[in-house]
C-alpha cells in the first residue's frame, strides 16, 4: 500500500503537480478514508470478567454492577459511575477494581458486584 502511495506521489512530482495540490489530494484521500471507516459496521463487545476489561471502562456509564441492599432485600443495577461513588473513600477498593483484582464490594448497607461492560470497538 505505502509502495503504491509512493509512486502516486512520484508521478505527481514529475507531472509538474504543484504543492498545494498535492496537499489538497492527499487531504481528499484521508478525508474519504476516515468516511469509509466511520461506515464499517463498529462490533460491540459484552466482557463479564473484570480483569479483561479496560480500565477506563470500569467505572463509565458502559459498565453495570449488581447491588444487594441488606436492608430491604432488593437488587438493582447501577452504572459504573454511581459504583464508583458507593466506594467513597474506600482507596484501596477503589484501585482494586479498576486494576480488575477483585470484582465485588460491600458498603454499610449494600453488596456490590460487577457483573458486564458493554461497549463498541
């Protein structure tokens, strides 16, 4: 492919191309290449295990986590985002998720799980 670009660019050289048209084709070039990758069909990715999940990914609003209130006896599901917040300031819980070395917690009132992430690749 970069052998192909190459002599492209040769035979505008020698054609007498001047500079700024070489600079405008090459824009029009990627321009349709960035149309024809945002077209592909994005493949979503659905991962239950902690530990292979992105770091950024965990605690998003992509990730869902499990919560059993003790109180009342009722589960719910929360984003990763409210999960994030039910750890306070619990910092070695905190790390041990996102490093995806533990996938559980408990809070006063509450058990907490991560159960998926979904997101587009």
């Amino acid at each position: 492919m970069k052998n192909k670009d190459n002599n492209e660019i040769e035979e505008m050289l020698l054609s007498n191309t001047s500079l700024d048209e070489l600079i405008k084709k090459k824009i029009e070039k990627e321009f349709v290449s960035e149309i024809e990758q945002a077209k592909r069909p994005k493949e979503k990715k659905h991962i239950t295990d902690i530990s292979k999940v992105p770091q950024n990914l965990i605690f998003s609003r992509q990730s869902v986590f499990k919560v059993f209130n003790r109180l009342n006896k009722s589960e719910t599901y929360i984003n990763g985002i409210q999960a994030e917040a039910l750890t306070g300031t619990q910092n070695n819980i905190h790390d041990k998720l996102k490093n995806g070395e533990i996938s559980t917690f408990v809070t006063k009132d509450a058990y907490i799980k991560f159960e998926y992430v979904e997101f587009y690749e």
